[in-house]
C-alpha cells in the first residue's frame, strides 16, 4: 500500500516475509528456510525478515546465506527505507510512516 500510496515500485530484487501487527510491530513467521531458498532461486539479492527470525538463518546453505543479503526489523518504519528508495521513514513523535515523494 506504501508503494501506491507514493508512487515508488518495491525493488525487483527485494522479498519480505512476516507479520504486521496494527501498531507497526513486525512478528516472526514459519518457513523462513523455505521461503528465503524460493526468493534465491527466484534471482532475488534482498530479503527483509522479521529481528526475531534471526536464528531461522543458521538453517540456511552457507551458498544462500552469503548471495542474499538479510535485513532483520521489528518495526514496519524499519522496512519502509529499504522497501521504497528515496526519502521514508517515521515521524518520531507518533511513530506513524511518513512517506513522501521526491
């Protein structure tokens, strides 16, 4: 919805997993391996992770581990600078995405 909302598309090369909770928390999901292993046969560089599926990681094939880079976050303000290049981010005081274009 970001991505509409301001006109940048999400980078090919990006996947992301997990689960957003109303106040912007970002919660662990299952088949990390399994969904990390699908995003490099798809040819993706980046994954974005929830902090907390950290140890999820060590499952992975050294090979994998090293083409992919891994962003781990806890907040959704976190994903939105790597999700939509150019100028995201949170208003410190509310916590609320700010997006603008630019």
């Amino acid at each position: 919805m970001a991505s509409i909302y301001t006109g940048r598309p999400v980078p090919s090369d990006l996947g992301f997993t997990g689960e957003v909770t109303l106040r912007g928390r970002v919660l662990p999901v299952g088949g990390i391996k399994t969904k990390v292993m699908a995003a490099h046969r798809a040819g993706l560089d980046r994954v974005i992770l929830p902090r907390r599926n950290a140890r999820d990681l060590d499952d992975l094939p050294e090979t994998v581990r090293q083409a992919i880079t891994v962003h781990l976050v806890d907040r959704v303000a976190e994903v939105l600078p790597l999700a939509l290049p150019g100028k995201t981010g949170a208003d410190p005081d509310s916590g609320q995405p700010i997006c603008a274009t630019g």
